[in-house]
C-alpha cells in the first residue's frame, strides 16, 4: 500500500511536469485529474500490449462487441477500484495536497450512450475483462455525449455535454492504425482474368483514428479495449495543386468528417431515418471490420478461418450493415466465392434484440442505402434475393410470409431481418423477452430455424454497482460472508440469507440504508437546493422517459394520495417521499409534457402545509450513471411498472435489488426472473400480465373507467385542470381518455391504476414492520447474485460464442 502511494505520487508529479509543465503546488483540480488518469492509463496500456500479445500468440478466439452506444459513466475511481489502486491513489491525491474526494468529483461521465442498451455494454466490458476474455468493444467518440438536462420552469432544456475536455485523458489516439471510410460514388464491375472485378469509384473518404480506451478488469491482468472512432478528413496537402473536381470533393471530404463523430443521437426506442444516423453506422461499422479483419490477416494471413477465431456481438440493429459489410471484404478485397464468405459471416456475428417497440425497430429507406453504400447496397440485395428464396422454399411460397420475413420490402431495409439471416444466433435479454421474440415478433423466422434462438437474461456490474458505491453494504457482505469473495463469486451473496432472523444484522442492514439516504439528501440540497425528508420511504423511478415506462401511472397514484390526504388531514401516513428522473428525447414531445406535469406536481405537493412531513415529490434534474451510482444505495422502493411484455429485461431493476430496495413492478422483462427468485412475498407485483396486455389490447375502452371509476374520475379530472401553476394537462388526459390521432391509453394505465395503488399499500403498509422489511430488503440483496454481468457473459461466452474464459 504505502509502496504504491508512494510510486502513484511519483508518477503523477512526473505527469504533471510533463504534460503540464508544472509542480503539484501550481496544478489545478483538473490537470490533477488528468494526471491522475493518465498515470492509470500507462498502467493498463501496458497491460493492454501484454495481453494482446497473448490472444496472438495463443491464437485465442477473441470477441468483438460492436454498440453505437457506451454509457460509461466516470473511470478514474472505477480503474483504481479493478487494478487494487483506490485506496492508494485517494492517499498519494491527498498527499500531494488535494482533496481526493473533490478530484473524483469533477470528472464527468462518458455518457456515449442513451439508456439500458448503452449502459449494459459499458457493464459487459467490465466483465468480459475480468473473466479474462479476449474482447475489444466498438463504438463512436462522440464530442457531445447525452445531452444535459436542465429544468427551467418545470421544463426540460437540453444542453450539449462536451465530456471530452476533461474525459479525454482517458484516450489514446493510435493514428497508425487509421482505417479509410468510403461514401456515395458509382460501382461498376469488370471482368479480369475470368473474375469478376468490383470497381467502386468518385466516393467520398473518411477517415476513421481510433481513440482507444483501456478496460481494466478486477483481479487480473488482463486488459481490453474500448476502441472509438473519431471522424477525420484526409486533409489534402496542398489546396493549390487541386483541379476544380478534387477541391470540391476536399470540401466534401471535410464537411462529411466533420458531422460524422460530432454527436450522439439522443432517441432512446424511436427510430428516425436520418441520413446522418446512417453515416455514423457506416462510418463505425467499416472502420470496425477493417480493423478486424486487418488485424486477423497479420496473425492468420488469410480470412478464410475468419469465424473460427473472430464473433461479432451486435448490440441491437444499429451495427446490422457489419453483415454486408464483412461480406463486402470478403468477396471484393479477399477475392472470396459469395458461398465462402457467406459461410464466414453467419457463423461469426451475431445479434442481440432489445426492444420489441414497433416504433424502435430500423427500417431504412432503400434510396438512402443506394445512394450512400452504392456496394454495400448490392450485397444486401443478393442477401435478400437468396434470403426471400430460402423463406419461400420453407413457407411453400406462401406470399404472407415471403412479406413478413423479406430483408427489403416496399422501398425499406428492414434491419431486424437482415441480422436474422445473416446471424449465426438471435437472443433477447429476459426469459419473458426472448419467448415474445420466438413466439410472437420473429415467429415465423424462429420456425424455421429454431436453435439460432437464445435468451441471455441481462446482468449489471455487481463491482460498480454494489461494492464500488454501496462501501456500507459492501463492509457488511465482506464481514457477514468471508471477505472479498463474492466480488468475483457473485453467489456468494446468497450466505446473507443466513442472517435473515438476525436481529442484529437486520438493524445494521436499516443503519446503512438510512445513512445512504442522509448522505443522499446532502448531495440533493447541494445540487438542486431541495431538503429532501429523510424519515420518509424513498420510493424512486428512475429511467428514460418513455409512455410504456408508465412515469404516468405513477404520477395518477400520488394524485390519489393528494386527495385522500386533503380528505384526511389527520390521517396517520407513512411519509412518503417520491423521486424521479428521467430524460426525454428533445423530438418526443408527449415525454417532455410529462416531466413538466411532475414538476408542477412536486410544486403544489410541496407547497401544500398538509403534505408537510408526509408526502414529498421531487424531480431530480440530469439522471446519468453518476446520478444512479449515489441514489441506488439510499432508494427503498424500486418502480418497475411497464406495461407487461414492453420492457425488454430493465437492468435499473437489478440495479435496486443489489442495494435492498423492493420494487414495486409488473410481471415485465427481468421481473419476472426477480419473482421467480424472490417469490410472492419479497416483491410487490401488480397488474395485468403480458398475456392478458396482449388479449385486452384489442377492446379496450379507458373512457369505461374513468366514467364507472369515481376514484379514478377525480384523479383524472384534476390532472386535466392541473395544479397550482395553472398549467393545465388537459392534452394527457385526452390522451389517457379518448385517445388523439392515436389509441387511447395505449399502455392501458387506468386498467392497471386500482392494482398499482393497491400495490403501493400493501409496500406501505410492511414499511411498518421494520424487521419484516429488512428481511426483504436482506433477502433481495441475497439472491441478486445471478443477476451480476459475469453470470451473463458466461452464458454469452458458452452459448453463442463459445470462448473460454476465468471460472
Ligand atoms: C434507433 C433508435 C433506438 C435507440 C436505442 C432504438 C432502440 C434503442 C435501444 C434498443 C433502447 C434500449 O436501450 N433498450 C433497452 O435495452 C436494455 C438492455 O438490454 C433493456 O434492459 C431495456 O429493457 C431496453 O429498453
């Protein structure tokens, strides 16, 4: 320890005279941190080079993990958590004259990533490291991550997040390993020598400098990689010698590098056919698969066992041009037959589904496709011909099948589709997800080739998630189950379980939970001014906002609450404070109507004397990893509450349960596992299941109930007239109600409302009894275990990418 602080000093004094030309006196908060990052980064860049070296020589199976998404959150506590190095840097930070506590605090998050999807890569590459798997990740580097969110006047305001100021220190440029990204242009073809040639001319180049990001695992040496792509132009080197055609093309050049790696797309389950969106896609897709493909021909020196010792994971559709794309190569640079190159390509990527919302599912338009991916363009069509053929064959031509199952339809790429036939495997992330995949989205495809169809029911980092912000919690499981092991045996956990009727570990268990939310509370007044009632349940939905999130239904309950509070003054009540976050992407407008609807609630709820010390709401502004990290260990009650068979896994969820809270929630993505660990008696399940979602659906009239519904009605009623700012919400109801320019109700709120509410009661009510609840919470916490990322890159790495890895 003292020799690693003392080495840690070392090397960050050297740092800062290097980089920065100054002493540790002179430095400020920021090249403090820069140094401090820069100092791990050489740690793990020359682990990174050992362990590579490794993968070759061993000539190991390696895993490419491609996401246009990496919601990584902050690195520097994390990478000194993984390399042993936390306690000794927070030393060596403070001994050099700066508060430690305050440093970690400046660095911002890499948020490269929206919600779920991203923020589950991020948690798999942690794993994958530490379970000793050769794996790099694929993304774009972003200038502006997701955008920040600020409140003003009840409203959401979006304001760009430029995390590479400070975030950069993690990166390393490796400019000799650029890869060139072709645009638009003309194919023509040739034939040489009995071959035929594919000629692909006037496009527009990109060029594509890898800034990599080393991942450290825990409790090993082994190092990987996050690689992002930042867009460059191939600048000329002198403008003056350019004839008119060239100088153009130069602009263009120029003007396409420079919006490629701009920006992240902040649509979170809403697909939109931009053409800048399919750029990004190309632009990383390619530059990916050269790289790869670059890298195995100086080990192997062909591409011919290319899928013996490559698998490309996708992370949802967003990188399905890999397909075309691998086969481009393939055919084109390595001079592959179609058959060769096809059988390569579906036996190395495969796909992960993560939505089911029809609205989220990429159907690009085809002229969009033609006119920027000229070859890529004609490759999808043959995948599409011999696909449609395939489909036919198997269907007895039945044309209701050819259509639903075709790759291009109607002037549209339908993306789903084309990773179905060019995949070697399709999984979902929940059981529940997985079996609406075989048996209702893909049915027909899962028919005809059943085994391609897998569930790997999502996981999160146990390490970051538990042990890394819960340090209470954490000291209590090291104590109660033998030391640090669980950190790599996350089954451990389950030990706590004997300590159920333990009165004494029960109140310790009560102890940290109420320092959690007191420090909690401390953060909130800090950032947000608001003094939040720490006595009170801590009952929390965080998430995107999303109408089959159903933030509204939870809005409807706490009405109701209002108004039997304004009916019974003196009613005794469990204090009750309710917290919410959430972004909305900027275009949905219903979303964002939402947000200002629980502002406008939180300020007449808040205002009201009687609510005083029994019922609290608060908009948390700017929810992001760093936000979650310090609101999971302090919540108590986890809202879950998508309407049944919409929410693919939720991994927020697990989130909770590693750190005590109960969740209130429906029989929806990972619930469902939930309960099936937890039982009836340790959850709190409510409302209408997917099956029975799916059988309503069809004839349900909302405006039944909120006639027949005289509790309902009132609750409604006074959501139209709105609240005490005079904002009246009469657009949602309608929406609720009657339905505008689409169904009423679609996520049938008012048909599960009395069974939320009654489920709310019932979690109030055990909030009561102390011990009963923190035996819940106990036994939550114990059975958590299986949801850890490591249990589900097991399953990933046994099932669809059969590599070993450290058991
Ligand atoms: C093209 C626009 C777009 C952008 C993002 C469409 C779809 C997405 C993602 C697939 C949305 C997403 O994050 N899905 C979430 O993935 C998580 C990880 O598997 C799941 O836990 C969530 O249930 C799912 O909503």
């Amino acid at each position: 320890m003292t020799d690693h602080k003392e080495e840690l000093k070392k090397a960050i004094k050297q740092k800062l005279r290097l980089n920065y030309g100054c002493t540790e006196q002179q430095a400020s908060d920021a090249e403090m941190l820069k140094a401090c990052a820069m100092v791990l980064r050489d740690i793990m860049a020359e682990r990174g080079v050992q362990s590579r070296a490794q993968t070759a020589r061993e000539e190991k199976r390696k895993v490419h993990y491609m996401s246009l998404e990496f919601l990584m959150g902050r690195s520097l506590m994390k990478n000194a958590f993984n390399l042993n190095l936390l306690e000794p840097l927070r030393a060596a930070v403070e001994e050099l004259g700066f508060d430690a506590g305050r440093i970690f605090d400046m660095e911002p998050d890499a948020g490269l990533g929206n919600g779920g999807l991203g923020r589950l890569a991020a948690c798999y590459l942690d794993s994958m490291t530490t379970l000793e798997i050769p794996a790099t990740g694929y993304s774009i580097c972003y200038e502006l991550g997701i955008f920040k969110q600020k409140i003003v006047d009840g409203q959401q305001v979006e304001l760009p997040d430029d995390w590479k100021n400070l975030g950069d220190a993690w990166l390393l440029p490796k400019p000799q390993e650029t890869e060139e990204v072709h645009f638009g242009g003309k194919v023509r073809t040739r034939w040489d020598n009995g071959h035929l040639m594919v000629i692909h001319e006037d496009y527009t180049r990109v060029l594509a400098v890898p800034c990599d990001m080393e991942i450290a695992g825990y409790d090993t040496d082994h190092v990987n990689t996050l690689r992002l792509w930042d867009a460059k132009s191939p600048k000329p080197l002198d403008m003056k010698l350019f004839g008119q055609g060239q100088y153009l093309q130069a602009g263009e050049e120029q003007a396409m590098a420079n919006v490629i790696s701009k920006i992240l797309y902040p649509e979170d389950n809403h697909y939109e056919g931009k053409s800048l969106r399919l750029k990004q896609q190309y632009f990383f897709v390619s530059a990916t698969i050269q790289s790869i493909t670059r890298q195995h021909i100086q080990t192997y020196g062909t591409l011919k066992n290319f899928h013996e010792k490559n698998v490309i994971q996708i992370n949802d559709t967003h990188p399905a041009l890999v397909i075309p794309e691998l086969m481009r190569i393939l055919i084109d640079d390595a001079g592959l037959s179609w058959g060769e190159a096809w059988h390569i390509t579906t036996n190395a990527v495969a796909y992960t589904n993560h939505t089911v919302l029809a609205e989220a599912l990429e159907c690009w338009p085809q002229r969009l496709i033609e006119l920027l991916l000229p070859r890529v363009w004609q490759i999808i069509q043959e995948i599409a011909r011999r696909w449609q053929a395939q489909v036919a064959h198997f269907y007895h031509d039945d044309p209701e099948k050819v259509e639903k199952m075709a790759i291009i339809w109607d002037g549209t790429v339908r993306m789903a589709n084309l990773c179905i036939a060019g995949g070697m495997a399709v999984n979902g992330v929940s059981a529940l997800h997985s079996d609406i995949l075989r048996h209702d989205v893909f049915r027909d495809a899962c028919a005809m080739e059943p085994e391609k169809f897998k569930n790997v029911t999502n996981g999160i980092d146990h390490r970051r998630w538990l042990a890394q912000i819960n340090p209470g919690l954490d000291k209590l499981i090291r104590e109660l189950t033998g030391g640090d092991a669980y950190l790599t045996a996350p089954q451990k956990l389950r030990e706590l379980e004997t300590y159920a009727e333990d009165e004494a570990v029960l109140k310790r268990l009560e102890r940290i939970k109420q320092e959690n939310k007191e420090n909690f509370a401390r953060f909130a007044k800090r950032q947000q001014g608001v003094v939040l009632n720490t006595d009170a349940i801590f009952d929390v939905q965080v998430k995107r906002l999303h109408e089959y999130k159903r933030q509204l239904l939870n809005v409807l309950h706490i009405i109701g609450l209002y108004q039997y509070l304004q009916d019974h003054p003196q009613a005794e009540m469990v204090p009750h404070v309710f917290l919410f976050g959430a972004k909305a992407a900027p275009g949905y407008a219903v979303a964002k109507r939402i947000i200002q609807l629980i502002n406008s609630l939180a300020d007449e709820i808040n205002h009201n004397p009687i609510c005083k010390d029994k019922l609290q709401v608060v908009f948390l502004e700017n929810y992001r990893v760093t936000l979650a990290e310090m609101l999971m260990p302090a919540s108590e009650v986890s809202q879950q509450i998508s309407t049944a068979g919409k929410e693919a896994s939720g991994t927020g969820n697990m989130k909770f349960m590693m750190n005590g809270a109960l969740t209130v929630g429906t029989l929806d993505g990972a619930n469902v596992e939930m309960h099936e660990v937890l039982g009836d008696e340790n959850i709190f399940l409510f409302g209408l299941k997917a099956d029975e979602v799916a059988r309503l659906a069809p004839n349900y009239d909302p405006a039944l109930l909120y006639e027949r519904d005289p509790l309902l009605r009132r609750v409604l009623d006074q959501l139209r007239h709105g609240f005490r700012d005079g904002v009246s919400y009469e657009d949602l109801f309608q929406r609720l109600v009657y339905g505008s320019g689409c169904p009423a109700d679609q996520y049938l709120l008012l048909a599960d409302f009395n069974a939320y509410c009654a489920a709310e009661q019932r979690m109030a009510q055990v909030y009561r009894d102390r011990k009963q609840w923190n035996q819940m919470s106990l036994r939550n916490i114990a059975r958590s275990g299986i949801f850890a990322a490591d249990r589900a890159i097991g399953q990933y790495a046994d099932t669809i990418w059969h590599v070993p890895y450290k058991k």
